[in-house]
C-alpha cells in the first residue's frame, strides 16, 4: 500500500535532497492551464523533488562551472522524477506522470517569457518545501536557493506536508533587487525578458552558457539557516 512515507523513502532512495507532498486542492488559485489537473486530470496529489547544487561552482570567476552545474543537476532531477514514476507505478492502481522543469510550452516571443507546466518553485512552497524569496526562488531552510526542483503528480490521495513556516527576507533586505544588473528584480516577481538578456550568453563557439546568479549567489540565506538561526526557528 503506497503512503506519504512509502513516496518519500523511495525518493530519497534515488537521490532526491528533499521532498514533499501536496494535495491538488492547494493549487487552486494557480493560473487555469498551469493546475496539477490541467496537466494530469486525475492528479490527486503533487510530489515535489529537490537535488542540491554544489557550492564550489558559485566561487568560480568563469561561468562554465555554474554552466554545467546547472545542466547536470537539472538533468539529474528529470532522471529522478521519471524513475520515481517507474517505481511508484509498481503499486496497483497507481499512475504517475513527470513534471520537469523544461521544456516549456508557453512562450512569450516578445516578452521572452517562459512558463513550465507547473510553476515547480510554487509547487515546493506548496509542499512545504521552503518559501519564495524577494529573489522569486524557492528557498529551503538547510539548502537556501541551491537546489533543482521536479515533481511527479499521482492519482493517488497522500498525506500532505505543511507549509513552511519560516522566513527568510528581512523588511529591510534589497541585495537581490539592487545586485540585479538586469534591474529584473522588483521583490514580487522578475521580468524574463531583462533577465535573459544579462543571464543568458554564448561562448565564441557558440554554446550557450550563464553568465549572471547573481540572485542566487547573493542573497544572504542563499545557502539556508545556519546551525545557530536553526536553532532559533526551532
């Protein structure tokens, strides 16, 4: 009999840093075209998988390292997800399908606006992952901001986790929207276009690379609560 506790080992079994679980109804304010039912329509519940990134490639003075970091560690959560669907999918009665990261179907040419199949960085919050940053990511109270997120819906019915009840923005903290040399930042939401613009380059030989993490690297919990402030949230 599969259960919250059964999804989760399994997922820590393949690799997953974190996971939570959220039942379908939390999505309900969410754009219509972009709900766990829009995607699967007998979606009963959305499991959210995080991979950590490394902290080394955040130091490095060329974009390569954060490059391939970055391509690794989403590639490996796709793997992940669509593996958990496998497992899962041994039980009886159980379908599951992946949701990755990319590609998108949604795309805005002239605002060079991307959207997945469901907003993943909302869907951890929804599966009391972390919370969501001035920066706009998903922000975990041991890994802060470096983490890859996934996520598999199932037709089954699990226990769901609580939200995060942490937080991590100061009243008074502005370093994401000041550092941002794209000014993409506003403390609610970031303009793809002005975004990709500073973030997105290519090499001499055409390939393409990350040039900017500014808001990653930067912000202050970025890497999550230290053991002290853990100790104070606790």
């Amino acid at each position: 009999m599969i259960d919250a506790n059964s999804v989760k080992k399994i997922a820590v079994k393949l690799g997953a840093d974190l996971c939570g679980i959220a039942p379908v109804e939390r999505f309900n304010r969410a754009p219509v075209g972009f709900r766990p039912t829009d995607i699967y329509t007998d979606a009963k519940s959305v499991v959210v998988v995080a991979k950590k990134f490394p902290e080394g490639p955040f130091l490095s003075k060329s974009p390569i390292p954060y490059t391939v970091a970055s391509i690794i560690v989403i590639r490996n959560v796709i793997n992940l997800i669509c593996t958990l669907c496998c497992q899962l999918e041994q039980e009886d009665g159980v379908l599951a399908v992946p949701v990755p990261s990319e590609p998108y179907e949604y795309w805005d040419e002239e605002k060079r606006e991307g959207k997945g199949l469901l907003s993943l960085r909302h869907a951890g919050y929804m599966a009391g992952l972390g919370i969501l940053g001035r920066n706009t990511l998903l922000t975990n109270a041991t890994f802060g901001n470096r983490i890859a997120l996934g996520a598999v819906l199932l037709n089954k019915s699990l226990e769901p986790d609580d939200l995060a009840n942490y937080d991590f923005c100061s009243a008074e903290c502005q370093i994401c929207i000041k550092n941002c040399p794209a000014g993409a930042l506003n403390g609610k939401s970031v303009n793809q276009k002005l975004c990709r613009e500073k973030c997105e380059g290519r090499t001499k030989k055409g390939e393409t690379i990350y040039l900017c993490n500014n808001c990653r690297k930067l912000c202050p919990n970025g890497k999550g609560f230290n053991k002290k402030q853990l100790m104070e949230k606790n």
